[in-house]
C-alpha cells in the first residue's frame, strides 16, 4: 500500500509526469495572453510599380541615373558578382549603391502606401 501511494503522490508532484501535462497545467496555471499591437497588413510592390518609378525618377531626377541603373542591373542579375563583371565596378561601391536604393523604394513605397 506504502508503494501505490508514494507512486501517486510521485506522479501528483512531478512536473514531467503524465498527470501534470494533462490535468493539473490547466487547472493550476493562469495562461496569459499577451497584447499584442495590431499591424496593418502591406502588401509588397509588383514590378510594374517598381519601374514604374524608376523611370519616373530617371525623368524627373537624370542625375540620379548612376544608382537607377546599378539597381536595374540588380533587378536582372539577382547578385553582385555579374555586375561586378559587366561592369568593373567595385562590389562595395556596388553593394553600398543597392542598399541606398532598397531604402530609398521602401521609404516611397510606404508614401505611396500612405496615400
């Protein structure tokens, strides 16, 4: 009878036994559900949009075609090692172009988002 009770006792107890998984986490702990700030779902930019601007650009701003056309390159090639290639341009100066660019199309797209 000593056995069968400390067994039970054991499997009331412990925290990785059976008993606790299934009966007594739900009765014996609050679960908290955290707050979480809602998000306004924003869609990405289709490549229309994104030539679409680019070219815009390229009218409204021509001194600005160095970096409108290293992105276009980036556009094509997906990598920085064919550019690199085409053009005998540095990878840095390359690298440094694109990230430039990514922000610059993501601070338009958020205006256009706004709107």
């Amino acid at each position: 009878m000593y056995f069968l009770t400390r067994a039970i006792t054991n499997q009331f107890y412990s925290n990785n036994s059976k008993f606790k998984r299934t009966y007594r986490i739900f009765s014996s702990e609050a679960i908290d559900i955290p707050e979480e700030v809602d998000v306004p779902y924003q869609d990405r930019p289709s490549i229309e949009w994104l030539n679409n601007l680019l070219e815009t650009e390229l009218k409204t701003n021509p001194q600005n075609w160095y970096n409108i056309g290293l992105f276009k390159l980036y556009m094509e090639h997906k990598k920085i090692e064919p550019i690199h290639k085409k053009t005998k341009i540095p990878k840095y100066s390359i690298r440094e172009t694109i990230k430039q660019m990514k922000s610059w199309i993501k601070l338009k797209w958020e205006q256009e988002w706004e709107k």
